[in-house]
C-alpha cells in the first residue's frame, strides 16, 4: 500500500486548521512557526490574520489560545468578504 503526501502550503494549513476549528492542529503549527500568528493571510477575497479568520469562524476557544498563548496583535487590520464560496 503506498500513499502520497501533498505540499501544503502555510495560508491553505492555517486557514484549513481556522476554518475547521482544529485547535490542536493551529497551536502546534503556530508553535513551530511563531512569526504566522500575525501574518497576513489571503483566502479567496479575503486578508486576514488567524485572529480575524477565528472570530470570523466563531472559534471561540481558538480565540482564546491565539490571544493568550501567541500575543497576537489584536489591531492587525485585514478584509473580511462575506459571501465566501462554501469549498
């Protein structure tokens, strides 16, 4: 049986881990790589850091992590498109 691993990029990982509400999967990555909590990321129309995608999302307890663990920078200025495709 074989299998085969794909290249993920960093916006498609951490927006896939925000969207999805993976907690564990968010904090692990950002922990590896700090410098992504504030980054500016762009997801269709969208320009968001990992806070705004979170709040946008409802990941309360992502929320809470990010906030606490990862000092984000609750100022970080983004653009939020509210008719998102549903991919």
């Amino acid at each position: 049986m074989s299998f085969h691993l794909t290249a993920v990029d960093n916006e498609e990982l951490i927006h896939e881990a925000v969207r999805q509400g993976h907690h564990l999967s968010l904090e692990i990555y950002l922990t590896q790589n700090p410098q992504c909590a504030n980054k500016t990321f762009t997801y269709h129309q969208c320009q968001w850091t990992p806070l705004l995608a979170a709040c946008f999302y409802k990941h309360v307890s992502m929320l809470r992590m990010l906030l606490k663990r990862f000092s984000v920078d609750v100022e970080a200025t983004g653009t939020i498109v509210f008719d998102l495709p549903s991919n």
